[in-house]
C-alpha cells in the first residue's frame, strides 16, 4: 500500500505544471525510497526524469512497489479543485487501478476526496548513463525563463555556447537576430564551470516547455557535454529534482 | 541545416 503525504498542495500542482506540457500520460513508481517517473515527449526528442525522496514528504509509506499510470490532464483538473495551502494524501492499493487523493484544509474544516482511475500504461524505460558534463552552469530559474522566452521569438532553434567567459544562447532567423550572454557573477547568482569550451545547438520550443518548471526553484542547473543530450535540472525543495534532457541538433 | 536527433538514441532501453 502507498500512503504519501504532501504539506502544500500547491507544490504537487508545480510538478504537474512542469510535466503536463511535454508528457500527457505516464507511470509513476513508488518504492520505499520514493517516488519517480520517467517518460519521453510524443516526438521522442526529450525525456523528464522526476524524483521525490521521502525526506521531503510530510508522511511516506510504501510498503510494496507500485506503479501508478497516470493521465496528467486528469491529474492537472484534480489539483486544480484544492486549495494551495491543502495538505494532500495521495493514496493505492497494492494493485490499484485508481488513486486516491484526499485534501485537507489547513483547520481541518474541509475534506475533499477524489478517485483517479488508473491506466495500464507499456512505457519504455531508458537507462541514462552517468555523464562527465563539459560545463555547468547555474542560473535564477526566472532569467532561463526570460531567455528561452525571447530566443523563441527569432528562430526554431537555440545555440547554446559555453565557455570559460560565460555562457552564449544565440537565435537566427528571418527577423534577424538574438544574442544573449551571461558571465560569472561576483555575486553567485550565474555560476559557470567549464572543462572545455562547447557549442551545441536545440530545438527553442523545448527549451521554452523545460521553463514550466521555473515556479518549483529558484535556480536552474544546465549541464552540456559533446554528443549527449542537454540536461536542465530544476531542485524540488527538500524531495528530490525534476530533470529534463533533449537530444541536440546535429548537422547533416 | 541542422537535424534533431531522438533522445532513445543517446539513452538505451533497460
């Protein structure tokens, strides 16, 4: 049985934001550890990777493994109906077909319980391989936001250039141009490590879905490396990350 | 011209 316990409504609705937009259905697993999900976009050009540690849950019991296919849209109308601040439970059997969630509110006062069916879900898992990244760089969450945003306006795709001198996103396209650079602050806010300079080039509009998950952190972690996907890992407070990878544009 | 690649072929089924 998996028995787990959300204090704020509000940051379940900020992870289902994060992945309603790329992913419409997907498994979540919960094991004792936690809970995690991993699923590719409909065009299989990028993959989100969730991961939420019992640290951070008000409750967790997991007695036995459990996957638990959801429809994220459902899901979205079903958070929608609590309030923020509701402490929320989400509970299943051992072999669920539904879920349910109970919400909370914070006196007490008001209850409100739901059932979500479940869907019987055949996902591929893929094994992502631990990389070496050839730059890091960290950022506010909101100035990532910003960038993607502005850089969609002027072409499909996005160049992404690290170097020891800062970090370069650049756009071109048929109203002209667009290029944005960021350095190493003094004041840690832009935090940039590169072991070899690097340039790779992405498809905007994912980066631009990726930013969804700018109201669950502050900062934002952008991982490059020759040949592998891009990685953007948002933390979620004290439960664990929200991880996006898309496969880069390569030349004919 | 630049080409998108799939993210299956840089991370493998388990």
């Amino acid at each position: 049985m998996l028995e787990a316990r959300f204090g704020e409504t509000l940051l379940l609705k900020k992870i289902v934001d994060a992945l309603k937009e790329i992913i419409s259905q997907s498994t979540l697993d919960c094991t004792e550890t936690g809970m995690q999900l991993q699923s590719m976009d409909n065009s299989h050009v990028s993959l989100v990777a969730l991961s939420l540690q019992t640290e951070g849950f008000e409750k967790y019991r997991c007695d036995r493994n459990v996957s638990l296919g959801l429809d994220l849209k459902s899901l979205a109308k079903v958070v929608k109906s609590a309030s923020g601040d509701d402490a929320v439970t989400l509970t299943a059997a051992d072999k669920a077909d539904k879920l349910l969630l109970s919400f909370e509110s914070d006196n007490k006062s008001r209850t409100a319980d739901y059932e979500l069916k479940l869907l019987n879900l055949d996902q591929d898992h893929l094994g992502i391989p631990e990389t070496n990244y050839a730059c890091i760089v960290q950022m506010p969450s909101s100035e990532f936001a910003r960038i993607c945003r502005d850089m969609s306006m002027f072409s499909e795709s996005v160049v992404i250039s690290c170097t020891k001198q800062g970090i370069k996103f650049s756009a071109n396209g048929d109203m002209g141009s667009a290029n944005i650079k960021l350095s190493d602050t003094s004041k840690g806010d832009i935090t940039i490590d590169v072991d070899e300079p690097i340039t790779q080039s992405f498809a905007g509009r994912y980066l631009n879905t990726f930013t969804r998950a700018t109201p669950l952190s502050d900062r934002v972690k952008i991982c490059l490396a020759p040949d592998v996907p891009l990685l953007v890992e948002y933390p979620i407070e004290d439960y664990g990350y929200i991880r996006y990878y898309l496969a880069p544009k390569v030349d004919e | 011209n630049r080409t998108q690649t799939s993210i299956a072929s840089y991370f493998k089924k388990e």
